[in-house]
C-alpha cells in the first residue's frame, strides 16, 4: 500500500488519518525546487514580464509540493456523523464532508474517469439512503488504500458489505414491491433465453418480494414484554392492542445505557446530575430502526429542562438533544396537515427527507400509530425531525447529535 493508514479507537469515536507523502511527492519537490530556482535567476537578471507567467507557475507548483508533503486527510466516524477533513494546507479539490452517520447505507470503490500517468484511478463513494451518493474521495491511485477505508467504516458503523441484487439489504427498503413485481412479470415470456445466472436472480428477487409482501400483511409489530422496570407501561393493556417491545440491547457496552433508564433514575451527564422525567417509546416497522425513546430529563442541582430523542439503528443507539419547533417555524418549513415537503431549506443549507418510518408510539399505557420523516443535509450535523400521529398534526424538532461518552451513571457511595 502506497499510504500508510493511521487507525485510533477512541471513546466513542473511531479517527482514521493518512499523509499524502506518496513516491512520487519527491519528485514533484525536486521539479519544484529546479523550476523555481529556474526563475530565481531569471528575476535577478531583471527579465521582467518574460518570467511573469514563469513565476505563476513556479508558485502553483511549489504549493502542490508542500501540500503532498504536510497535509494529511482524516477521518472520524461516530454513531452521528461521518466526518472528512483534509489540511493544514487548504486544497481546493478535496472536498471535506461531514454526513449523518444514519443516512449510510453502503460504501463502494469505483473506476474514476480520471488517468494519472497513463494509470487507473479510483473513487470511494457513499449511497444513502435517500438514493443519492457522494464521492467522499476522488481520483486516487491507491485502490488498496481505499478497499481498506471502506472496511474499516463499514465495520464500525455495522454496514453489511452489498455486493449483489438483495431486497433484504441496505439500501432496498423504499423499493415499491408491486412495481418490481410488474416489471419481473413482463420478463417472464423471454425468460427462457436469459441466462441461468440472471434466471436464477429473477427466482430468488420474487421470493424475497412474496415474502416482504407477506410481511406486511401482517398485523401490527408482534407484542413483546414489556421493558422492566418502566412504570409507564405496567399498566394492563385491553386483549389485541399493541405493546411496546423489549428495548435491544446496544452493539457495545462501553458507554452508560441512558436509553433503558427508567423515570427518576439520576444519572450524569458532563458530570451534571441530571433525573429521567417523562419518556415515550416509539416501536418502529422498518428494517435499519428497531425501537427509539423521547426523554425530559431536568436538573438535580439547577433548574435546567432538556429534551433528548435516542434511536436504536444497526444495533448501536444514537442519542440527540432536541428542541420542539412552534407552529410558526413548522409552518414556514412547509409542513401543512398531512403534508411534508420533499426540501427545505434552513439558512443556507438545503435538508432532504430520509426513507419513511412508521411504527407506534407509547405514552404511559397508550399505543399510537405514528409516521416520522428525519430531514438531514451533507453539510451540516443538524437534522430534523419530523413526527405525526395518525389523525394529528406534525410535531417537528431540531436535533443536535450527543456523545453517548458523556452519559455516566451515578457513582456508589
């Protein structure tokens, strides 16, 4: 591997750096070095506008140069965010991103367009799953170098490699099934002359559609035992209605499991005592989210009121502190009744709208069928979320992703 990847597991955090000091970094220096020398002399001689064009270049080359020599990219991937930087050194043709952790479905290397001397270069590219993708690397040489960054980020956030057709992985969920059947159903006349490969595909697409077709038939989330320890939710509930699930346990055990505390439990947090007030639990249908609670937690020590939403994805729970919008603000990002936009735009960012996600909410013994929209934009950690109850209005917040490090249980006396 040309370049050597730096790899460090913090709290929380996994940060991956590299240099851009490649081989051929010495001799781009060594050209630097004669070309500018080249013009040196030229100047001291008084050459005048000759050596103007000379010296433009000379400058642009040299700054190349100490570029490939100082800068370096990295990395650092949480359960919130992606985040690429590349410095100290400002290079205008690599861009830096910082993209919701969430919104991942896959990371593939591709063929680039771009030759270097005559030799392939290759791209590292994100599909979300909004169905947009983004190049987070471009043009570079070192295919094994870019193998390796897809390896270790999809390990770390638990995204399964999708390398074929499945309707079952990341990145299908939002497939309209009664179309895909349509259009394997007009194949069927000429599927004789197919190849078996892409015969045997066809099969194996129709059985996962019959069997995601005949999952949604089914009646709402089957019940499961109610969390332990949660007051809210021992109340008996009339024979057929829906109950909320066990909450899954995370991935990882490292940090304080703030999502299963049950109300009045003190924990701190930023080492401020803080005690769980109301909570609500949302069950979700879909695939990538399981289960997510809304919490009031209130100061010990100070009168401080804060809002957190925390949601289980892929196994690992991604905690944000929120602020609920006023009818106004709501308003004037486009929601009306029953209708969300498909953008919108807050300051200078523009926020899309990730796959739907539908499921019941639980407050206190009260099971309500709800559908949730989180608007995310690539430049910015800030989301939003947008939920509405059937029958209701929507209810939308601001959310600023948090350090689940920074949750801490209260320590015995």
């Amino acid at each position: 591997m040309a370049k050597k990847i730096n790899i460090v597991r913090n709290s929380g955090t996994l940060d991956i750096s590299y240099s851009w000091r490649t081989a051929s970094s010495w001799f781009i220096l060594l050209w630097a070095i004669f070309w500018n020398s080249f013009v040196i002399f030229f100047l001291l001689v008084e050459a005048g506008w000759f050596i103007s064009v000379h010296l433009i270049v000379g400058v642009l080359v040299g700054y190349f140069a100490a570029t490939r020599f100082i800068n370096k990219s990295t990395i650092t991937v949480s359960t919130s965010a992606l985040k690429i930087a590349h410095g100290p050194m400002p290079w205008p043709f690599a861009a830096e991103h910082d993209i919701p952790a969430r919104s991942l479905v896959q990371l593939y290397v591709g063929k680039s367009s771009v030759r270097i001397n005559n030799q392939p270069t290759y791209n590292l590219k994100a599909k979300l799953d909004t169905g947009a993708e983004l190049t987070l690397f471009h043009a570079e040489p070192d295919r094994e170098l870019l193998m390796e960054l897809e390896r270790t980020i999809e390990a770390y956030l638990h995204i399964s490699n999708d390398e074929t057709f499945d309707l079952s992985r990341s990145g299908h969920t939002a497939l309209d099934l009664n179309q895909m059947k349509e259009q394997l159903e007009m194949l069927q006349p000429i599927k004789k002359w197919l190849p078996n490969a892409m015969v045997a595909k066809m099969e194996e697409a129709e059985a996962k559609i019959h069997q995601k077709a005949a999952e949604k038939t089914l009646v709402s989330p089957t019940p499961g035992a109610p969390p332990q320890g949660r007051e809210d939710w021992e109340v008996s509930l009339h024979p057929g209605a829906v109950r909320p699930r066990a909450l899954p346990a995370s991935s990882n055990d490292f940090n304080f499991p703030l999502y299963s505390a049950p109300s009045g439990e003190v924990f701190h947090w930023n080492h401020e005592p803080f005690r769980v007030g109301r909570s609500a639990q949302i069950d979700w249908d879909n695939d990538h989210q399981s289960s997510a609670r809304q919490f009031e937690i209130t100061g010990v020590n100070k009168p401080d009121t804060r809002y957190l939403y925390t949601e289980n994805e892929r196994g690992r729970w991604s905690y944000y502190e929120e602020r609920r919008l006023d009818d106004d603000e709501v308003s004037k990002l486009g929601f009306s009744a029953s209708h969300h936009p498909l953008r919108f735009d807050n300051g200078p960012e523009r926020y899309y709208p990730r796959d739907a996600q539908r499921g019941h909410r639980f407050v206190a013994a009260a099971a309500q069928a709800v559908e949730q929209y989180i608007y995310f934009t690539t430049s910015s950690v800030t989301q939003f979320r947008a939920l509405r109850p059937m029958g209701g209005g929507w209810e939308v917040y601001v959310m600023e992703p948090v350090d689940a490090g920074g949750f801490d249980p209260v320590p015995n006396k």
